[in-house]
C-alpha cells in the first residue's frame, strides 16, 4: 500500500471494503492527481444508520481524512462515498 493511504477499520467489521478500499484508491490518486497523504477510517454508528438521512461519509480537511460509515451499507456505496470525498481532499 502507497503512503499516501492509511486505511483504518475502526468499525471492526470493514475487511471486505478495505480490501476494495485498497484496490481503489491507487486508481484514484492517480486520476485525481492530488499529492498529499489522506487517511481513512472506516467507522460503525448504529445510531446514525437508523436515520433514514444519516450520514454516509465526511472529509475532515484539517487532519485529512476521509471517514466512513459503514453499517447497512452495500461496498459498492461506501466505495462511492471514498471516492466524493476524495474530490474534496483533491480540493483541499
């Protein structure tokens, strides 16, 4: 895995998403072209995904990180969510 990724399963129940996680985000650093190392945790929140309009993901550009919210959700949609926040760390 690049330095430019620090992929961590906080939730504990992500192996699947960041085995994908770890496939993916090489493709993107390198479409999206951005030069500075972002970390990612993938997290659990019962709570929040009981909410019909919960969150999915957030950036978090001061420490850079991407985090995750993974209960209930389909791999291919946490994927999704990596990769639009991903456009905000190119951004920042």
């Amino acid at each position: 895995m690049s330095k430019m990724f620090i992929i961590k399963d906080i939730s504990g129940q992500s192996e699947q998403a960041v085995q994908h996680a770890g496939q993916f985000l090489p493709y993107t650093h390198k479409k999206l072209g951005f030069n500075k190392p972002v970390g990612v945790n993938f997290i659990s929140d019962p709570e929040n995904a009981k909410d019909p309009l919960g969150k999915t993901a957030y950036y978090d550009p001061n420490k850079m990180e991407i985090t995750i919210f993974v209960d209930k959700r389909h791999v291919k949609d946490i994927l999704r969510s990596i990769s639009h926040e991903l456009v905000h760390h190119g951004q920042n």
